[in-house]
C-alpha cells in the first residue's frame, strides 16, 4: 500500500476514536450538562439542490426574483454521484462542455458554456487564478453555481456565455466529522476527512479537511497522486461580525507522462488498442502542479438590512509536465502508413499567480410602500501574472505502433532547447453598482453596470506589447412572478475580454464585447422540493480578430459569432423518494463575420450542438428496504464542430449508475461508470484529416464507505 495512503488512513481512524471518547454523563450531579444523542434520520436526508444561491455571489435577492438562469448544485449530489473534480460535476447544468484537455492536470482548462470557451471559473465570488482551469477538489466544495450569461456582479472580464462559482466548505452550524474510503477500476483509492466545529456567536470555529487520491489509468504506463490539506478558521467578534481565513493546498504528480492524447487519420479514429499510450515512457521525469490559495474575508452587519464585506485572496499554481510528441509536427504521436514515427521529449511550465481583493456593501430599503430595493455596490481589484515556457528535446526516438517499447534514457530526455517564452501581466480596477427593485408583490427590475479598466504587458520572447483598455458593461432585467413559485424573467447584459495586439495600420485591437439576450420562465414544484427552468438566448461576440486578407501576417478586428439556443434544467425531488438531476441544451453558434468570407455561416469550433444529461435515484421506501437507493444516468453529446468546415466529432451516449445503502452513521455506495464499455471520444478535434482526441474511460467501477459522526 502506498505509504501517504496509509498515514491518511491512520488518522481518520485515530481521529474517528479521539472524537468518539466523549465524557459520560453524570447521572449524580445533575448541574451537568447532558448532551441528547444525536437522533439520524435517513429517510430523503440527501437534499440534491440548493434553495438559495451562495452570498459569494453577492447578489442578495431570491433565486426565483433573479433575472438569470442559475443552477446550483450542492455537494450531496456531487457524492451520490461520485465526483471528485469540477469536470465530472458539468453533467448538472444544461450547456456546459469540456473541449481539449492538454494534461491529467487541467480541471477546466478548455471549458465552453452557450457555445463560448469559459475563463470565468471563479471560488468564492473571487477569481481562481489557474490557466489551467479549476482544480478544486470534492474534498473542499461546498457547492458549485452554474451562471450563465456574463455575470459582471460576479466578476470584471469574462465570456458572455457564463461563469463558474465553486464555493468551498467553511464552518457551519453543526459540529462535523465525516470519514470516507474509496477503491476502484485502476487501482483507484482514496480516503477524506472533513471535520468541523459548530459556528460560535462568540469566539473560534474551524473546518479542515484533507484528501489522499491514488490511481492508474486505462492507458498504459502513467499513474498519478493527490494530497489536499484545506485548514480554515473563524473567528466572530459578535453575532455580526467575523473573520474568515482559508488556505487550500491541491499537490498533484504524475508519472511517465502527463497526457494520452491520440493523433490519426479521421477513418482510423478509436481503432487502435485502448491501452496504448503513445505519449508516456518511464523514463521522463514526474510531471508536478502544486495550487495553493489562501483567503481572508471580514464580514460585518450593521442591521438586518445592511452589511458590508472584504475578501482577498491569493492564488499560486506552478505546474510543470513532461510529455512526448511527434518530431514531424511537434503534437500528439503520429505514425506513418508503417505505423512508425519519431518522439520527442516536451516539457511546459506554467506559473499563474493572482492577487484579488473585493470590498462591496449589500442593502435592502423601500421607496415609498409598495418598492423594496436589493443593492450591491462595491469594488474590486486584480493583479495576475502569468508565465509559460517550454522545452523540446534535442534528440528524437523511433517508435512502432506494432511494438511498443518503452525504458528511454533520463538523461538523454533532460537535454532539451528552449521553445518560447511567454509572460503576462493583468491589472484590472473595477466598481460597480446592481438594484434589484421588487415593485409590489410580483414585478422585480434588475438593473445596474460595471465600469473596467485593464492593463497589461506581454513579453513573447523578446517582443513586449502594452495596452490600456476600459470598458462599461450595462445590465438590465426583468422578473414577474405569476405566483409565488412561478416566474418569468428576460435579461440584456454585457461581457468583457481584454485584446491585445493591433492592426497592420497600427490600430490597437478593442476590447472583445459579447452581448447576452435571454427569455425564460422558472418553477418551483412541491413547496420548493423541485426546480425547473426554460431559458432561450442569443448571444453575439463582436470584435474577433481575423486574418487580414490583404497582408496575412496581420489581422484584422473584424470577427462575429452569434450563439443561440435553448436550456432547460430540472434539479431536485419529484416525491420523497425519487430525485433527479436532468437538462437539454440546444446551442447553435455561427461565424456570422469574418475576412474569409468562405467560413460566414459555419459553425464555431468544439461546441456541441445538443448536450443532454440525466442522473435519477430512486430511495426505497422506510416500510420496504430502509436505506437503499438506486441510480441511473446517462450523457449524451451530439454534433460537436471541429476546426473542418462540415465535419463533428463522433456522437455518443454514456450510461452510469450507482448503488447506496445507508445504515445507521454508515453509507456504503457502488458507483458505475460507462455500463456498456463504449469507446468514445470525450474531447478532441479533427483538423485536415486527422483526429485529435483523448478517448473516455472504458467500464469502471468504484466502493466506497462512508461513516458521519
């Protein structure tokens, strides 16, 4: 067993019987406090959605009265159906897909939402900071809100199509001591720990909680391991007025390689061995990301009505990785029709560091007696470098597909060259001003903006460009609720991208703006068990940078890509025993501008067209089986564009399932991925014939124990 493994074992059972060694009652001193054990209910004890959105969000009307579709997912769910990282929790939320991923590293690095690839993944109403994407761990979330649309409440530049708020576990109003073990398909293991006190008026709280992580892959040769420390400590001055500091470390390496991307010819795709990695080989040094955030928030309420905070964070996220690729074309292996090729050694270093600090004030008064306001104003500040760079090896290896042979020199891998060196840095000063305005009993207006000015400074090798850009993003919308647990909303708002470089006339580039229009109508069933949501949108994207046709070394501002489609979500219990999770995405995004006038009314890259999701359990009635459910799910993706003009990557539908059996403090659960062993492609692209893809993980299985305290 591997050693970090078994310490973490170790200390959840030694902490497991500290814990348990509670004073027993005096039944002759009757002044002492006596403690009533703890009753547990399991009967639809596993609520799957939240009731209200997290105030990290910092908006502070109701879910229903919000002009937006926004879906958020509580952590509960996220176990029942076995997701340890943000990628497996997309299924969730209507529209949202993950493309390319460069390395086992990238949690979201390459994630769309409505048809847009999405920057905007944010923790805790604050950005995270990784280029890789979120690499948030199940062991901190808390939950995890889907918004879409451009958000500018949420933060200053992003995508129109929407942002990501993983918001992560802090004090509560319970004490907590939970335990889990996990084994699995390719030698998986895991074990977790989350412990907590109870929120104290005055005084003291915590919540820590770590996670070991273990496992090989379906692919030859590689494995990989995680260790998450996640302390946080509270401390509240009054009832009113509190402290939070929070540091989470996610260290993360993987051996023999960092990917298993494949590269062949369009009509050989998923034809080879499954196993086969044709990017790994012993012999390449560990590849190693090591994230680390820390925040401080100060909270204080003036009243019931008026309440101020400030939050700052800093994030850090070195990742280095090895990989192996084609001397041809430096990118994924590729064989000749001999099925012979050349490797390279390729190495990449990514360093992101991000300084954020927000101060905002929420506050609720009427005007005159019929018109409540919900105000946020407030403002917020950004530093951010990034940096990247990259080797290739000076020397190449020949490589048979028909005999695969690994166990190439370290030393000769070592001796590399530098390939480019590339650096950013980001400043961005924002203030902004929202009201959600209720009008009687039914009519809500949401109205307000955000002013941003970005700066920055690139260096790409020797080359360095500076720009100053400003922007204002308007916000409008409109909420009416036909009852209380019905409403209709329509929203305009508008997104953000910094743009740097300039024109062959020396025009510096525009920001990139996106423009959100959105209908929809929201429903709570069953006093509020279940959520439904239809929301239909169109988005354009203005001010894309295209090649210039007259003088293709330069580029021209010219690009727009318009997006439309329709959402529909369903989150929560249809009766006490039946829950589900389901959504249906329609998205079509079209190039409707561009200088080459051959690829106007194509389809933009990578963004399916029809994305459907499922996840239903079924809990067995207390009078019949007490404590068992069953779950089944499924995945279905359809018409993903590719960089070839007509062309989409396989279509393919995913079955899951789960088993679960409470008894007493003790959940044992059977989680079931990919029941009929179909090979398909999860991400990739086709581009001048040939197929460029990671393929998703044949049939597996995963047991886990579960044991609250």
């Amino acid at each position: 067993m591997n050693k970090p493994f078994l310490i973490v074992v170790l200390t959840i059972a030694t902490t497991l019987q500290l814990w348990g060694q509670a004073p027993q009652q005096d039944k002759d001193d009757p002044k002492k406090t006596v403690e009533l054990p703890e009753v547990l209910v399991t009967q639809n004890k596993r609520k799957i959605k939240n009731d209200t959105i997290s105030n990290t969000l910092k908006i502070g009307a109701p879910l229903i009265e919000i002009p937006q579709n926004i879906v958020s997912v509580s952590s509960s769910l996220l176990k029942e159906q076995g997701v340890f990282v943000l990628r497996d929790a997309a299924r969730n939320a209507s529209g949202v897909y993950f493309g390319l991923n460069n390395d086992v590293f990238d949690g979201a690095g390459n994630l769309y939402l409505r048809g847009f690839t999405l920057n905007g993944i944010f923790r805790n109403g604050l950005p995270s900071g990784d280029y890789r994407g979120s690499q948030d761990d199940e062991a901190v979330i808390d939950r995890i809100e889907f918004i879409k649309g451009p958000a500018g409440f949420l933060g200053s530049a992003g995508e129109a199509g929407g942002k990501i708020n993983v918001v992560t576990k802090t004090p509560g109003n319970s004490k907590i001591l939970n335990a889990s073990f996990t084994g699995g398909s390719y030698n998986f293991y895991r074990a977790s720990i989350d412990v907590g006190s109870r929120i104290k008026e005055k005084g003291f709280s915590y919540r820590f909680n770590t996670a070991y992580n273990y496992q090989q892959y379906f692919v030859d040769i590689m494995e990989s391991r995680k260790y998450i420390i996640a302390p946080v400590v509270q401390y509240n001055f009054t009832k009113n007025t509190s402290v939070l500091a929070e540091y989470v470390l996610n260290n993360q390496t993987a051996v023999s390689g960092s990917t298993f991307t494949k590269f062949f010819a369009v009509d050989k795709l998923l034809t080879d061995d499954r196993r086969a990695n044709y990017l790994a080989d012993p012999g390449l040094p560990n590849s190693t990301s090591k994230a680390q955030n820390a925040r401080i928030v100060f909270k204080h309420e003036f009243n019931d009505n008026w309440k101020m905070t400030h939050q700052s964070s800093y994030s850090k996220t070195p990742a280095e990785t090895w990989s192996l690729l084609s001397e041809e074309t430096y990118n994924a292996v590729g064989f000749d029709e001999n099925g012979k090729t050349n490797r390279l050694a390729w190495k990449s270093f990514t360093n992101d560091k991000t300084l954020s600090t927000q101060f905002f004030v929420n506050g609720k008064f009427n005007t005159g007696k019929k018109i409540k306001n919900h105000i946020l104003v407030g403002t917020e500040y950004i530093i951010s470098k990034d940096s990247l760079y990259q080797t290739f090896g000076k020397k190449s290896f020949p490589f048979d597909i028909n005999n695969l042979q690994y166990g190439l020199d370290r030393n000769e891998l070592l001796d590399q060259e530098a390939f480019q060196n590339y650096r950013s840095n980001n400043n961005f000063l924002a203030v902004y001003l929202y009201n959600n305005v209720k009008i009687g009993k039914k009519l809500s207006i949401d109205f307000g903006g955000r002013y941003t000015h970005n700066k920055n400074k690139t260096i790409f090798d020797t080359d360095v460009t500076t720009f100053d850009q400003d922007a204002f993003t308007p916000r409008v919308g409109m909420s009416y609720l036909l009852d209380k647990n019905t409403a209709v909303f329509a929203l305009y708002d508008e997104s953000f991208m910094p743009r740097n470089g300039q024109d062959k006339q020396g025009n510096p580039f525009k920001p990139i703006r996106g423009q959100d229009k959105e209908l929809g109508i929201k429903k709570n069933w069953f006093d509020g068990l279940l959520s439904t949501s239809v929301t239909a949108f169109h988005i354009s994207r203005n001010n894309m940078v295209t090649q210039d046709p007259a003088d293709p070394l330069f580029n021209k501002q010219l690009g727009q890509v318009i997006s439309k489609g329709v959402e529909i979500d369903i989150l929560g219990n249809i009766t006490k025993d039946i829950a589900v999770s389901a959504n249906y995405a329609y998205t079509k995004a079209t190039i409707t501008k561009d200088t080459n006038p051959a690829i106007v009314g194509q389809l933009s890259s990578f963004s399916p067209r029809e994305l459907i999701n499922s996840w239903v359990r079924y809990s067995f009635p207390a009078s019949t089986i007490r404590g068992l459910s069953i779950s089944m799910g499924h995945t279905s993706i359809i018409k993903r564009a590719t960089n070839t003009v007509g062309t989409f990557l396989p279509d393919y539908t995913k079955l899951d399932g789960a088993i679960a059996y409470t008894k007493g403090k003790i959940t044992t659960q059977l989680l079931l991925d990919n029941l009929t062993n179909k090979r398909y492609i999860l991400t990739g692209d086709i581009y001048e014939g040939n197929g460029y893809y990671t393929e998703g993980t044949p049939f597996n299985f995963k047991i886990s124990v579960s044991v609250k305290l």
